[in-house]
C-alpha cells in the first residue's frame, strides 16, 4: 500500500504500571489512490518507530466497499523494505515491476521485496464486498537494502493450541516455523483464542514483541486491549500470557523480532538513510526511471501515483526509545 502521510503525527503511547506492557493507540488515516479507504495505523510514531524491523502497521476494515467501489492504489514505489500483506477477509489483486501477478487472500502471505526499487498496484477484486487486513511493512538491514526485487507467496497451516489457532507466517513459533526467508530475525503470526481461553506461548527474550488487536476482548499479560492497538514488550521475557475473557471470538497478530537499531528515514514509501537518499528516490521515481521498474496491467484511472512535495525542512532518523 501506499503511505499518503509525509510526516505521521504524534500517537498515544501509554505504559500501563506493574505489567511490562506499553499500549500504542493508532489514529485513522486515508490511503492513498482515488478511492481512499481509512486505516488504523500504529507504526510509525515518535514514542515507537519499530518493533523488531517491523516499521510500519495498518490495520483495516472490516468496511464494505460494496458502495465505494473498494481499493484501488495506482502503481507506487518503494525502496529499503519488504511489504507484508495479510487479509482477513476480502481479496486484492496485486501486480509488480517484476511482472507479479497474484491474488492476496485471507490466511496467506504475500511478501514483496522493494530493496533497490520496486513498483506495485493494488486493486480489490470485484467480487470483494468487505475488506479487512493489515498491511506490514520491514526495514531491510544496511546490508541487504539494496537487494533485488523479490516477490514470496505462502499459505501457512492452521496450528492447533490449547484454546487457540495460529498461522506463523514468518519466524517460529510453538514448534514451527514459516519457510520464508527473511533478512532480520523475524515472527509475524495470527492468533485466534477461543471464548474464555487463556494461551501462554514459550517466545524467544531475545525479541520484542508487539500483539496487535483485531477482533474480540484479547489482555496481554494481563493488560486489556482494544480494537487497532498494539501491546508492546521489550526484550527479555521468554513467556508471553494472552487471555480472551469475552464471550466471542477473539484475533490478534504477534510481531516480533530483534531490535532494529540502525537508524533510519521513512517518508512516503521510501526507507532511506538520509534526507538525500530520500530526494534521490523521489527524483527518479517522478522521472519514471528504471530504478522502479514498470507495472503491466493496472486498469485504474491514473497510470500511476505521482510522489508528494518533499517537506520544506530536513527529514530526520526515526529512532526508538534507549
């Protein structure tokens, strides 16, 4: 997806005493194309850029588009990431510069690599009346920031637990683990408790962890959350307590993943390092330079989305509490 804020605004972050827990509370915002659909995000913000390489989440819907004609995001760039995207219902068709051409369902991972450049649409399909998902986006370490362009397609299976059901995705978790590479240690799961379960899962302390909140009542170590926020635990636990104490259904995502501490700049869709590196994206992006590659097939109405105005002052390092 395409990120239509060029500097996210502050986010409500508050610690909750005793539990270890730190609560980030998203606000809604639109997404960018002609038919713009309004997202939950919760990361980026001041207080938390990252969770692990996790560095960007939007949660969405459930919405019916059935009268606003759904998603439609012209092809866009990205440089310094992977994209994560994961439905929970609905259907998107996605097409890419390297010549992709895949329908994102609920229940799998569609990975894109946007290391050196890459370009994307994505297009609900018409048969989509309700769309509900997240959409994830990953730093690409220094090292590995200039890489190919990649496209990875899994549907991982349903694991059972005492009370709930998990898809790992990316990472390991409860005795498995995602075949899909990755360029940082990395957990990307989605957990569904069963009404009055309590699951405790065997994490690895050297992670932090995020548990975002979909569907029902979920707590995290005994901390309450409500629909879009976004529990954060540091590194060292090895144990992480979730409950559902409602009488319904209860979904959540677990990120993890080891802390992220090189320094980065996030604007619109690019992750760069420095100001320049960012107007350098943005230069060739607006000059439709081979960098980004060409996406074949996207019927929308604009052939694809131009860049913002860059900010009139210096674009600075996100970076995380010490």
């Amino acid at each position: 997806m395409s990120n239509t804020e060029t500097d996210p605004a502050e986010l409500l972050c508050r610690d909750r005493p005793g539990d270890g827990v730190t609560v980030l509370t998203p606000r809604e915002v639109p997404l960018g194309g002609p038919r713009a659909i309004r997202v939950r995000r919760t990361l980026p913000q001041r207080q938390r850029s990252l969770i692990g390489a996790w560095c960007f989440a939007d949660h969405y819907g459930p919405q019916d588009v059935s009268e606003s004609g759904g998603m439609d995001v012209a092809p866009h760039p990205h440089t310094g990431l992977q994209t994560a995207s994961w439905l929970f219902s609905g259907e998107i068709e996605h097409r890419d510069s390297i010549g992709t051409r895949a329908i994102v369902r609920p229940g799998e991972l569609n990975l894109m690599t946007g290391g050196h450049g890459i370009a994307h649409s994505e297009v609900s399909t018409p048969d989509t009346s309700t769309l509900h998902g997240v959409q994830l986006w990953i730093a690409l370490p220094d090292e590995s920031r200039e890489t190919a362009r990649d496209f990875r397609h899994y549907t991982p299976p349903t694991l059972r637990l005492p009370g709930a059901t998990a898809r790992v995705f990316l990472g390991s978790l409860a005795g498995t683990t995602s075949p899909v590479p990755a360029f940082t240690p990395l957990l990307g799961a989605e957990l569904t408790l069963e009404p009055g379960a309590t699951l405790t899962l065997d994490v690895d302390p050297a992670y932090e962890h995020g548990v975002l909140q979909d569907i029902g009542s979920v707590t995290v170590a005994g901390t309450a959350l409500s629909t879009g926020e976004l529990a954060y635990l540091a590194p060292g636990a090895e144990r992480l307590a979730l409950a559902n104490p409602g009488t319904e259904p209860a979904r959540v995502l677990l990120l993890g993943g080891t802390p992220f501490t090189e320094e980065l700049v996030m604007w619109w869709n690019f992750v760069g390092r420095s100001h320049e590196e960012i107007a350098e994206y943005r230069e060739a992006w607006q000059a439709q330079s081979d960098r980004f590659g060409r996406v074949e097939g996207y019927q929308g109405t604009t052939a694809w989305l131009p860049a913002p105005a860059l900010p009139q002052v210096r674009i600075k390092p996100r970076r995380n509490p010490a």
